[in-house]
C-alpha cells in the first residue's frame, strides 16, 4: 500500500521529531515511513518480506528524505535495534501476523527509550461499517476468518503491561472513518 489514510492517523498520533529515532514495524511499502521522515526524525522501516523490503528500498532511494529512512531486515520478535535506543514506535495491519504477541510485546519494550511512544493498530476489515468490509468478506468467507484472526485488545493490553509498559489503552475504536483494534501505551520512566 503506497498512501493510507490510517498510517497518517497513527504517524499523526506518534508525532516523530527531529532528532529521535522511530520505528516502522512491518513497514511494508512504507505510508508510514514516508510521513514520519518528513518530520526530520530518523526512520527505521522494519519488515521481514524480502519483496516490502525491495519495494520500501525503491521508494526510499527516490524519497528526498531517504538519508534519514533505513530499511531493515527484522520482525516484532526480532527488532534490529538496541536496548531503549527507540524514542517511538507504531504498527499498521500487522498485529495479525505476529507468531507470538508475548514476545512481541517483550521486545517492544526492550527496545523502547523511557517514555518512548508506541502505537499499534490493526484495521478490522470484518466489521461491516469498514469500507472495504464487503471485498474483505468476498476474499475470506463468512464463516471462520480463513486463517485471518484479529488481535483480542484487552488480551494485547495486558501482553503490553505485563511486559512493563505503562499508560496502557488498548481498544475498539474508530480511527481515520474506519474500525480498528488500537493499542497506545509508553515505555517506563
Ligand atoms: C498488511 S501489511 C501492512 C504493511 C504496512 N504497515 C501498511 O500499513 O501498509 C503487513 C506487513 O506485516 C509484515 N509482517 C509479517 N509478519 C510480521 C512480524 N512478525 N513482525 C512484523 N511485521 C510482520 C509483512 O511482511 C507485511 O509487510
């Protein structure tokens, strides 16, 4: 996906600065990268398909911000990126993908800096107020969700807390006209 309006929503919700270090987890074809490193701040877009990783590179090296956006090899599990070393960090449609939400909520808490911001969303396409609700439903069938489970938000929220993440609010709500699952917590001071 080249632009969406829910990546602008959440890169609004972080705010990146000049000067900090922010995270893209599972970037893929980088809305989110791009918005962010129009902020001066340094980018780090994270993904582990080879294919999101070949197309984010495109796009980078023909961004004039591409100085301060890298492009990395890496998954929630396995964040390329040292301890307390990230100042914010934020996940679009992703949260669905993750082989174990546990470890994934360990690592953003390792690498989170005290106080660091994170957001993570996951859109719920099955919800029939989504505007791409009915293509969803076409591609997955009505029935079990065909390999496609959403995130539970109170089962992330307590994965985030019991990691040792503060100001933790995970919920249904809308954003950008459209049903998420949104999670917004810090790292401890
Ligand atoms: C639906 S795409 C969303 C991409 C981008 N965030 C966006 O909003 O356009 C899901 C992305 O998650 C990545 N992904 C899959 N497993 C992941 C994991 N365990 N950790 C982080 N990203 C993952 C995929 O490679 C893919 O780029």
């Amino acid at each position: 996906m080249w632009r969406s309006e829910v990546n602008d929503a959440v890169v609004d919700l972080i705010d990146p600065r000049p000067g900090e270090t922010v995270i893209d987890i599972g970037a893929g074809m980088g809305p989110g990268v791009m918005r962010a490193a129009a902020s001066g701040a340094e980018v780090l877009a994270i993904d582990p398909t080879p294919f999101m990783r070949t197309v984010m590179s495109g796009r980078r090296w023909f961004s004039r911000r591409r100085k301060s956006i890298r492009v990395l090899d890496g998954a929630v599990e396995a964040l390329p990126a040292g301890d307390h070393q990230v100042h914010a960090l934020w996940s679009v449609n992703t949260m669905h993908h993750w082989s174990s939400v546990a470890d994934g909520a360990v690592e953003i808490a390792r690498v989170l800096a005290p106080g660091g911001r994170i957001v993570l969303v996951d859109e719920d396409f099955s919800d029939p107020r989504h505007p791409n609700s009915e293509e969803w439903h076409k591609r997955h069938g009505e029935d079990s969700h065909h390999g496609f489970s959403m995130v539970d938000a109170s089962e992330m929220g307590d994965l985030m807390t019991g990691a040792g993440l503060v100001d933790v609010v995970a919920e249904q709500r809308d954003m950008a006209g459209r049903p998420v699952i949104a999670v917004t917590a810090r790292g401890p001071n």
